[in-house]
C-alpha cells in the first residue's frame, strides 16, 4: 500500500482520490450481508467516470468545513478520553496501484483506526436503535484492508444523546472477498474508461479546486 501525508479535504487529497473507489463507497460495491456484488454500483461506476473525465471531484469544501466543526471535535475528544489514546488524522492510503483508496478519520496507535460519524438526530438514533454492525462491514473491513490495520471502531457522535460505539476485528475472509469484488469492479471501470477513449472522451489531467461534482451530476444519474 502507499501512503500519501496530505490534507483531508485540501486539493492534493482530492486529485488523489478523484474516479477513484474509496472505503467509505465500498458499500455500493459489495453487499456486507451476502458477500456479493450490488447490482446498483452502477450509479457509483457513471459518478467515478464523471469525476475521471471532468476533473470533478464528489466532495466539496462545504463538507470538510463540517468536517471541522465543534461537533467533531467533540467527538475526538470523547473517544481520546474514552480510550484514553492520542488519536492522529492521517491523510490518504492507496492500494498500490492507487486504484482503490482510504481516507481515515482517525488513526490509534500502530493498530487501530476510527471512523466517527456525526450525523442529525434522526440519523444518530437510527445508529443507537440498530444492533446489527454488518451494514458498517465493508468501510470499515475495507480501511483496515487499505491500512494493514488489526482493529477499527465505529463512532456515532450527537451532543444531545448517548453515543454510539462499536468495536471491529479484522476479518481477513470478509476481507479477501471484498478486495475480489472492489477489485471486480475496478477492473469494469478501466474498461470503460477505454470504451469512452475510443469514443472521443479526452479526460482532463487535474481537477479545478473548486468544481463540484454534485452540479455536474444535476439529472444525468436520476
């Protein structure tokens, strides 16, 4: 794997990942409850080409913004007192092909890593009402596969409510079929990469800092 030491959100970290497959989509590559591919990547594979041709990225400041906000920063400090660790913000890692991607919330130690969530109320409560941890399996199984890490935690945060926390080992059966389906499906997105190329599609060499790919994608996917 290669690990790149940039900025979340900054403009290198989006070139990086940009019609790239990254963790936190594996879940519209692979079903995490029959281990098999989703029929509905194709939504997912026409967004990662648009980004590849048009230099657009899916994410946008605004994000990254809310990203920094108070609420997150709470929530760090809940789990670093919680744990009692020193979580680190890493950058990005990359299957070393930098075909496949992972950006990870937080970093523990030489093993560990955390994903943190904080989302609506409604949404918090979803997390807290539901038990079973299979629908968070393929970010989270597919961070440790990017990172070479032995364990991840999954960390709903809401100021107002208890949150939510879940504790996952590595699965390296779960894991090996993940690599074969993303890898599946990286394999169909080069193909029609070429397919495009043949049909005049000339895709741009960076992405504009501040496009997004949302506008872009206004009515073509619905």
């Amino acid at each position: 794997m290669i690990y790149c030491d940039v900025v979340q959100g900054g403009d290198e970290w989006r070139e990086l990942r940009r019609g790239i497959p990254t963790s936190s989509v594996f879940n519209e590559i692979m079903s995490p409850y029959k281990l098999i591919p989703l029929a509905g990547s194709w939504k997912l594979l026409m967004k990662l080409l648009v980004e590849w041709s048009l230099g657009l990225s899916e994410e946008n400041p605004s994000q990254f913004m809310q990203r920094g906000s108070q609420q997150e920063q709470d929530a760090i400090g809940y789990y670093a007192l919680e744990k009692d660790c020193d979580p680190v913000r890493p950058g990005i890692f990359l299957r070393d092909d930098r075909l496949v991607g992972c950006s990870p919330d937080l970093l523990i130690g030489d093993d560990g890593g955390v994903e943190i969530k904080v989302p609506a109320a409604a949404t918090h409560l979803g997390y807290l009402l539901d038990d079973d941890p299979k629908q968070y399996a393929c970010q989270i199984q597919g961070a440790m596969w990017l990172t070479g890490r032995q364990w991840w935690d999954f960390l709903s945060y809401h100021p107002t409510y208890p949150p939510k926390l879940i504790h996952f080992e590595r699965d390296d059966t779960f894991i090996k079929t993940l690599n074969q389906i993303v890898s599946d499906f990286v394999g169909r997105m080069l193909a029609e990469r070429e397919r495009l190329l043949k049909k005049g599609v000339v895709p741009v060499q960076s992405a504009p800092a501040t496009e997004n790919l949302t506008a872009a994608l206004a009515g073509v996917l619905d």
